[in-house]
C-alpha cells in the first residue's frame, strides 16, 4: 500500500457494522464549522470551526499519483466539504478541479447547499452527491445545526443538482427520538426530496457518545430523562457508541424503508446491523448513483 498524505481509505474503526464499499475518504478541511450538535467526530477532534489542513493541495497533488483509480474518493465522511470559509477560500473546488483532472470517481456528503456552485467541475468527472437533511423543521435544524444551511436550502440544492444531471440523494441521519423520528414528518421529508429528485435514502438512528449526547441534552433538556433510558439503560453499547435497543431501532426503521420502496427509490441503512431487510440499495452511502452519472454512459 503507497504511503498517501491526504487521502485514506475509510475505515470507520474497523466496525463490521460498516456496510460501505471500499473506498478513500478525503478532507479539505479539519473541524466543521456547522456544529451540529449531535456530531460524532468531536469525540476525537474536538469542537472548532472549519480550518483549511496544512499544505493540502500540495498532498493532494502527490497522493493523487498514488491512489487505485478504480475507488471512489468521498468527501467528507467527517469535516463537512462546504462549510461557509469556502465560499471565499475556493479549497474544495481546487480540490475538485484536481480530482477532475486526475478522472477520480467522487462522491460528495454534504449540509452545504455551496455545492451548486460546482456543478460545472461535478458533471466533468463520474461523480454524486449525498445531502444530509436531518428535518424539514427551521427551528430544530437552527438548534441542532447552527452553522448548516436551512433545511428548504439544502432540499433546493438537491433540486439543482438533479436539474443538472448530477445523481444526487438524502442522507437523514441521524434520527434522533423524540426530536425527529414522527414517521409522518419523515414522510414528509422524503417526498420532497422525491419531488426534488433523489434517487436514494440512507437513514440511521442517533448513536450517542457522552460528549454529543451532553450537548443535545443541554440543547433539549425535556428529552434529558428520556435519553438517559433509552441510551445509558436500556441501550447497547457496541463499539464506542451507545446505540439504541435493537427493536426499537427496527421500530423506527421499518417503516420509513418500506414507505422508501413504495415510492421506487433506493434506500438503506448506517451503521444498523439490522440484517438485509433495511438495506434496499447496491450501496448504503450512494456510491451506486455514480453509474448514472451522465460521463459514464
């Protein structure tokens, strides 16, 4: 294996939970400076705005001579690509134009609706896009996600992209009870995102480490007793995380992948290990959607 600067090949703490395909993962930046609440990886990098990484194009540049271009490149499975610095400081675009050049499959997981702004780079190379919409509901978004674009801008960037051929899907992750979990909200979501034209739904529960879970019950104290149970009780840890009761998730769950497959679009799970029942789709993360990318035809 060649030593590589910049780009990894994803290896999410060598979970068998991980249902991904094998590819790399690439991040221009280190922290997020949209502060989702609920964000796993301040675990291990703490909480602090977006910051572009040392020397990174550089390493880019390098790595790119490297890799196995038979792998999608993802950005990012943790340091959002599009927090609001890029629109002036240009560092995933560059990164994209690099990508381009190179003909790198890539996919982008996003909150950002600056996306857009790439289309034209995005249609030059195999590629899809994943958006995570959480809720269609301002004021949650604007407590759980203070620095994201609002809900309505993200489902019209899912528009704009598809408008443009680019093969763009949802994530809805997590769901968090009590917060976001009504199935008929979720419903809701999912036939807008439809009308706006993804293909694909990746869905997973909340999986709570002490540091997220803190700053969620402090966001939502009413919900502190209730987390408690179901997290710390009657939940399971499994890996690090604490997950919640198995049939509880699949409570949630199921429903919202069958309401999915009514509706003729793929779907999956996260990190669920809930069997092949919820995973209705050639890939959970939407590495699937690059085949209909119209440079590959």
């Amino acid at each position: 294996m060649p030593y590589l600067r910049v780009i990894r090949l994803f290896d999410p703490w060598k979970s068998p939970l991980c249902t991904c395909p094998r590819k790399y993962s690439l991040h221009p930046y280190t922290g997020c400076s949209h502060f989702c609440l609920y964000c796993y990886a301040t675990s291990y990098i703490g909480r602090r705005p977006s910051t572009p990484k040392n020397m990174f194009l550089r390493n880019l540049r390098s790595d790119l001579k490297r890799i196995n271009k038979n792998l999608v490149v993802e950005i990012s499975t943790s340091s959002d690509p599009y927090p609001p610095v890029e629109k002036w400081l240009l560092l995933t675009r560059k990164t994209l134009e690099l990508l381009v050049e190179h003909k790198v499959k890539t996919l982008i997981t996003t909150k950002g609706s600056i996306v857009v702004r790439d289309i034209d780079l995005l249609l030059m190379t195999p590629s899809a896009v994943m958006i995570t919409i959480t809720t269609l509901d301002n004021r949650i978004a604007k407590i759980m996600e203070p620095g994201a674009p609002t809900p309505d801008k993200r489902v019209e960037a899912v528009k704009q992209l598809a408008e443009s051929k680019i093969p763009v899907g949802v994530r809805i992750d997590p769901i968090i009870p009590g917060i976001n979990d009504d199935f008929y909200s979720i419903k809701e979501l999912i036939d807008q995102v439809i009308d706006a034209g993804a293909k694909h739904v990746v869905v997973s529960t909340y999986k709570a480490r002490w540091d997220n879970l803190k700053r969620m019950i402090e966001a939502f104290p009413e919900c502190s007793e209730y987390w408690q149970k179901l997290y710390i009780i009657d939940g399971k840890r499994i890996h690090g995380y604490m997950y919640l009761d198995r049939s509880l998730r699949e409570k949630i769950l199921k429903p919202i992948i069958d309401y999915a497959q009514s509706k003729k679009i793929t779907i999956a799970t996260c990190r669920e290990g809930l069997g092949p029942e919820y995973f209705k789709a050639p890939s959970c993360d939407g590495t699937h959607l690059i085949r209909f990318h119209p440079g590959m035809k």
